[in-house]
C-alpha cells in the first residue's frame, strides 16, 4: 500500500478545469484523483479532502502509487506498518454511517431521531456519541479491531452531483478515538477497502498513528 499527500493549489487551474470544478464539484475532483491510478480497472484507493487557503489537500491511501498529473503536488511513501495485536492506534476516520432497515439505508444519526424524537438537545447528543460508537464497534467486528474510545467531532449533510447529474445526499461524519487490534491482517485489509458508504466523495479512509512513536 502507498499513502499519499496531493495538494492542489486552485490558483494554478486552467480555466476549463476551474469551471469544471465549479460546476461538478466532488464529482470532478473524484475523477481527476483517479487520473493518479489511471491503470486501476476499479477503484484501488480512498481519498479524504481537507481544504486550505487557495487549495485543496487529499490524503489518499491506495494499492499502487500514484502517476505524476500536472495538476497536483503528490507526495508518496510506501505504507507498510507493523502491526501486532494488542497495539493501540490513534484514529482519525471520515466516514458516511448508516442503518439498514427493511432493505433500506438511513443515516445513521436521522434514524435515530425517528426512533426517539421527543428528546432534549443534551440527551440527543449523548444518544448520538453512544450511537456512533456502536457503529465503530460493528465495524470493529469485521475488520480486526475492537473499539477503546472514540468522539463525533464533527456531522454534517453534503449534497453531490453524479456521473449524470444525479443529485446525492448523505452525511459525512467525522470520528476520533483509539482502537486496539485483534487481527492484524484483516485490519491492514479493512484498512485498504475502507469504512461505510459513499467513499467515492471522500469518505471511508481511516488514518492512523501509534499512541507512541513508531
């Protein structure tokens, strides 16, 4: 795996690029992420945007290193840490959750207002952190790894336009915490995949760091 930092620095868009981004928005900056991996058939790498002043900056987690593009600034290093259980590892994870009920997916935070919707703002609150870190904790199940804390630091909805001009929305929910690995193996698998729904606009990559120095 190779893990990647690619800035892109707004003022230095062609014109025809800048118009595109203005009107296709996430869907655009997902396509030219993928002129990176122009040898992939199917998507190999997850993508998470941070926007700075004058750019965007992508940290980009993926199966083979990134090609040179004239529109980005990439910094690659292959990633390839050693993992034992019982490490504990600092995360931080974008990620869209959700429910599913009778074949259908909810947000995973609007479900729970339909479920309980005469409650307090405080009592909301608590509800949604305990809600969210059930959902870490599914996940946990499948990919290696069990749950020792975690936090929402920060929810909010999106709305995206596809391939053909679908309107999409979903919500992006930001998480921190600390996890403690049960099978390496199936976690750096889980790693590459991803977490939830949606990771074609950014979501899903969890980044991570020892609680001590590598």
């Amino acid at each position: 795996m190779y893990y990647s930092r690619i800035t892109l620095d707004l003022a230095k868009l062609p014109p025809g690029r800048l118009k595109e981004l203005i009107t296709k928005g996430s869907y655009a900056l997902h396509q030219w992420v993928w002129l990176l991996f122009t040898d992939d058939e199917t998507r190999k790498f997850l993508f998470r945007e941070e926007e700075g002043q004058g750019f965007l900056r992508f940290y980009v987690l993926s199966e083979n290193a990134p090609t040179k593009n004239d529109l980005f600034q990439i910094e690659t290093k292959e990633f390839k840490p050693k993992l034992r259980k019982g490490d504990r590892l600092i995360f931080s994870l974008r990620a869209n959750p959700t429910v599913c009920r009778k074949g259908r997916r909810y947000d995973l935070f609007m479900d729970l207002k339909k479920r309980v919707p005469q409650l307090e703002r405080q009592d909301l609150l608590i509800l949604q952190q305990a809600e969210a870190a059930e959902w870490l904790k599914r996940q946990g199940t499948g990919a290696g790894f069990s749950l020792i804390s975690s936090n929402v630091e920060s929810y909010q909805g999106k709305c995206v336009y596809g391939k053909n001009g679908d309107r999409i929305t979903f919500s992006i929910m930001d998480f921190s915490g600390v996890l403690e690995i049960c099978d390496p193996e199936k976690f750096l698998r889980k790693l590459l995949i991803g977490f939830g729904k949606e990771k074609a606009f950014g979501c899903g990559l969890m980044l991570i760091r020892r609680q001590v120095a590598w």
